[in-house]
C-alpha cells in the first residue's frame, strides 16, 4: 500500500501543468455528470410525485357530482373535470383556449353569460371564497337548472406562479331527484324550507370570511287563520302570493334572499348588515307597506306581521341561528301582532333551565320568591284611577326577575299554574282587606286567569269560597280570560262566567283583536269589560284602518252595554285621540308601569 502511494507521489511531482489541467478539467466532468444523474433521477421522481398527484386529483374531480373548471389569469381553461366539460358543453381540445360557453348564470335578477359573470366577480375574490346559493343556470332557451356557485381561486405552476379562478357548480336538480322533494313552495315559487336549511351553511360562510354580520329573520303573518275564513281559501292564497312577490322584489333589490317556509311563514337572510338597528328597520318598512298593501275589492285588509330575527356573529354557529331566531318569533308573537324580536343573548336569558325552574316552582311560592305588582287603569273622564290589573312577578335568586312568558308556559304546561293562580287570588284579596282597613281608596283588581285553571271544574268554587273567607265584596275582583282562551271551549267557558257573575265577580275578555274571535261571540259571552289589546293602537296615531277598527269595536261593545279598557297607552297624544272614540278606561305606561304594591298603594292617596 504504502509502495503504491509512493508510485502515486512520483507521477505527481514528474506530471507537466498542462497534464495538471487536464486531469482537473476531468474530475470536474466526472463530478458534473455525476451531478446531471442524480438531479435527473430527483426530477424523475418528483415528476412521478406530481403525475400521480394529479391523476389522483383528477381522478376525484372527475367523480365529483359538482362541476369544477379552473380558468387562467387569461380566462383559458387549465382544467375542467367530466361534469363541467358536460355541463359547458366544451370541445374536446379545450385545454389551454379561452372559455366559450353559452351557459348563462342568474344569480338575483338578469341573465349573464358564464365568463362574463366570472370577469365581474373575480375582484371580489380576494383569499375568501364569493358564494352564489340559490342560482340559476341556462343551459339552452328550454333548459334551466338549480344550483349554487362557487368563486374561489388557486396558485398554480405553469411554469410560473399564477393565480387562478376555480369555478364550482353545485347542480341542485339531482339533489331534489335523489330526495324526491320540490326546492319550491307550491303557492308561491319562492325556494322552501329545505332550500333554506341547503342554502344557510354557505351564506354562514360567506359571512365568516367576510366578517360581516349576517341576519336571519323569521316573518309570520297574523290572524292568517282567521282571514283564511273569512275571506275564503282562494282569496287568501291570492294574498299570500302577492305579499311573496313583494318579498322577491324587494329581496332582489337589496341582495335579500327570500324563502316561503310554510303556509303564512316566511324565512329571509340579509347579507352585509351593518347594523342591528338597521335590520330592524328593514322589517318596519314590509310592516308600513303591509299595513295598506292588500285590498280585497274597495276593503283594506287589515294585516300585521311578527318578525323573529338573530345575527350572525351574536349567534355562534347555524343551529344556534336558527335556534334564536325561532325564539325571538315566539316571543313576538307572545306580545302581541305586529311586534318585532331581536334575539339578543342580554335580554333573552340563554342561561334558563326548564328544569332547573320546574323543581324550583314549588319551593318559589313558600320562600316568598312570587310577588304580585300592579298597573293602574284610570277612567277617561277625569283620568282616575279606579282599577288596576295583578301581574305576577317571579324573582329568582339566580337568574333574577324572570319574564312572566317565560314561567307562565311552562307552569301552563306543567299544571302549576293553578297553584300560582291561587297564590295570585290569594294576595290580591288579603291585599284588598289591608286596602280596606287602612282606609286607601277601594278599587277593582283584575286579575287573569287560564284554561288550566278553568278546565279544573273547581274554579268557580274556589273563588266563592275565598270571596267568602276575606270578607271582600265581589265587585273588587275581575277575571281577565283572553279571546283565544275563550274561544277553545266556548260550553264550558260560557258556563264558568254565569256562574262568576252570579257570584257577583267582573269579566273581562282581555287582548281583543289578536285571535280568531268574530265580533258575533261577544253576544255568547257575559263580559263586562272588553280589553282592546296594545297591539291595535301601536300605530293608530297613523295607521286610519287601525283606528277605524278601534272606533268599531268601541261602538259595538256599547251597544252590548259593555265597557272598553284600552291597554297600551304611551302618550297623551294617544290619550286624547282614543278618548275621543268614547273609551271608557285606559291603561299603559304614559300612567304608570306595573309596580310593587307599597309604590303602587301611594297612588290611592
């Protein structure tokens, strides 16, 4: 080894300098063709790599029911899988041409061109993906076809880096063939409920990316029911569909998206809100509008609308959304017609268990947690106080008052309610033997009452027999029982007031002109008192079929020789106009809010 090296060292040292480049120039070369394989057989590798990348990615394309297409900076088709090559109609060498397809989209309103609706959108697509549910596509003059689009855009290599256009179309008739279920409401056209419940996950998306606000809003028309019979089932539909038409118009107007749930339901999804108020606002204008929209022959039809409505982010993800704004329409619809609900997580209680209230109930009556307060009705003719309404409040140690709609359905459904229907009599008339000994003016108490309650077939007894006990005259105490209420068991209903009033006890028909009553029932039931509810005066100021319906009902509760208490007074504006009509009470906040007992009583000075 050693002799070898030796050798090696001695052709070294006897070699020329141009031998020395030669042999430098030749381990170069070496080491470059070394370097030229194994960058080959990398690229080789990483060609496969991508091939089989792309044939995988193709292969899954192809597959998709979704028609994709990619498109260049240069509007040239980079890639278009089976479904979009079927649906373009394109030729079979249009790799690398430009689109030419004559495929027309509507999104809202007017027919466009494909590529010319993907030239105007491409700016919007700014690393977030532009969402387009509820499209239209026409393939030919006879051939239109459902479906949601999709904008969104790609880097790729060719050779260098370009952004591209990646076009998805969800084709939405297979759906409706697979779930053998119309996208469309029959009546009226509009896109239904399982359209909706398809559609909302990509405008939830939409606004997530966007970071905008995002509403959706529950309508309802009310007293449907009630119209639907009297003006017949034809008349109805023809109003249901023009108010739909009204909807699509404005929907289209404004980039609002309109759906027809169910018979008088109506779900709408408003994008780019920017503010709560302002989604408010929206639902006030269709109000004004429907207040007098409709006429059937030289009648205006008096329509009102209840609106439930929750935001997007405030409501955290679809169900949720869905979930807040079923419960701000219900509270809407609790309060009265014509009202609307914002759902938001301060003033709805998130935090109620039904539960947790439900084995609370008992224990709330013996620890004092129920007190009743008391709203004032004074009489138009010298604005004095001479009633007033019992109002039940429950004060929770951990959620704190707790809204009377909240606790009241559920006691009604529970069978509590009775309990509590007792507990409330109870104070009222212990209440009015303090008022008596204490020598405060004595007033007449309503106080409402169920169909629980009623339905016990003990009512009638137990009241004679507390009447009896407190020594209070019958005159003080007034039941109010709700035209709806009345309505559900007229028999037993008409049998319970005779007896009431053989007692000696008021009667009150309490929130007319909510539900299905005709004005004909009013001669079936002895009332004293008809209430016309807040929700019939809230625009009377404005509103002349409002007040033209208000005057009615005063005129025929008159002749029934029965008086009207008006609830719902907010200003001396509404005082005097009411007033006018020859309302014999009135009632609401312009005179007091509901209050505890010891500030209520300083009024009876």
């Amino acid at each position: 080894m050693n002799t070898t090296l030796e050798n090696f060292g001695q052709i070294i040292k006897q070699m020329t300098l141009e031998e020395y480049v030669v042999v430098a120039i030749s381990f170069l070369f070496i080491f470059f063709l070394l370097y030229i394989y194994f960058l080959t057989k990398e690229k080789n590798k990483l060609e496969k790599t991508i091939e089989n990348n792309l044939k995988t990615f193709q292969k899954a394309f192809d597959i998709s029911d979704d028609a994709i297409l990619i498109l260049s900076d240069k509007n040239k088709v980079v890639y278009a899988n089976n479904t979009m090559f079927r649906l373009l109609q394109l030729k079979n060498n249009f790799l690398a041409k430009r689109l030419q397809t004559p495929v027309q989209v509507k999104v809202k309103k007017d027919w466009i061109g494909l590529d010319e609706f993907i030239k105007e959108n491409r700016p919007k697509l700014q690393e977030k993906v532009s969402s387009y549910p509820q499209s239209m596509l026409k393939i030919s003059e006879s051939d239109e076809i459902p479906a949601n689009v999709y904008l969104d855009t790609i880097v790729m290599r060719m050779p260098d880096e370009v952004l591209c256009d990646v076009i998805s179309i969800q084709d939405l008739t297979k759906e409706k063939e697979r779930s053998g279920t119309n996208l469309r409401h029959q009546l009226t056209n509009l896109p239904n409920q399982l359209q909706a419940y398809h559609d909302l996950p990509a405008f939830f998306s939409k606004a997530h990316l966007e970071k905008n606000k995002l509403a959706l809003m529950l309508l309802h028309l009310d007293n449907f029911s009630m119209l639907r019979s009297i003006i017949g089932y034809d008349q109805a539909n023809a109003v249901l569909k023009k108010f739909a038409n009204h909807l699509e118009t404005l929907g289209i107007s404004l980039d609002v998206s309109v759906y027809h749930t169910f018979d008088n339901h109506f779900l709408l999804t408003v994008t780019n809100l920017h503010s709560i108020e302002d989604g408010r606002k929206f639902v006030e204008d269709i109000q004004k509008k429907l207040a007098s929209f409709y006429k059937l022959e030289d009648v205006n039809l008096h329509l009102t609308l209840s609106a439930g409505m929750a935001i997007y982010p405030d409501s955290g993800s679809i169900r949720k959304l869905l979930d807040h704004a079923y419960k701000a329409l219900s509270e809407a619809e609790k309060e009265g017609d014509g009202k609307i609900t914002i759902f938001l997580p301060e003033k709805f209680n998130t935090n109620y268990d039904e539960l947790r209230l439900h084995s609370d109930m008992p224990g709330a009556l013996s620890k004092g947690e129920f007190e009743v307060y008391y709203q004032p009705i004074v009489r138009v003719a010298n604005q004095e106080i001479v009633a007033a309404e019992a109002l039940i409040r429950w004060k929770h140690p951990q959620y704190g008052l707790i809204p009377p709609d909240v606790f009241i359905s559920l006691m009604e459904k529970t069978g509590f309610i009775i309990k509590l229907g007792q507990y409330v009599l109870e104070e009222v008339l212990k209440q009015q033997k303090r008022w008596e000994l204490f020598k405060f003016k004595q007033i007449e108490v309503s106080i409402n009452v169920s169909m629980v309650e009623i339905n016990t077939g003990e009512f009638v007894h137990h009241v004679e027999r507390k009447l009896g006990e407190h020594q209070i005259s019958p005159e003080l105490i007034k039941f109010e029982i709700t035209e709806g209420i009345a309505m559900l068991n007229e028999m037993e209903t008409e049998k319970d007031f005779l007896a009431l009033k053989k007692l000696g006890v008021g009667i009150s028909l309490d929130d007319f002109g909510t539900g299905y009553t005709s004005f004909g029932y009013l001669k079936k039931f002895p009332a004293d008192t008809v209430k016309i509810d807040k929700s019939l005066v809230d625009y009377v100021l404005t509103n002349e079929e409002d007040q033209r319906i208000v005057k009615a009902i005063i005129e025929l509760a008159h002749t029934l020789g029965m008086k009207i208490v008006v609830e719902g007074i907010e200003n001396k504006q509404m005082v005097d106009m009411i007033s006018s009509y020859g309302c014999d009470y009135l009632q609401g906040y312009h005179f007091s809010k509901p209050l505890p007992v010891f500030e209520f009583q300083k009024m009876l000075r």
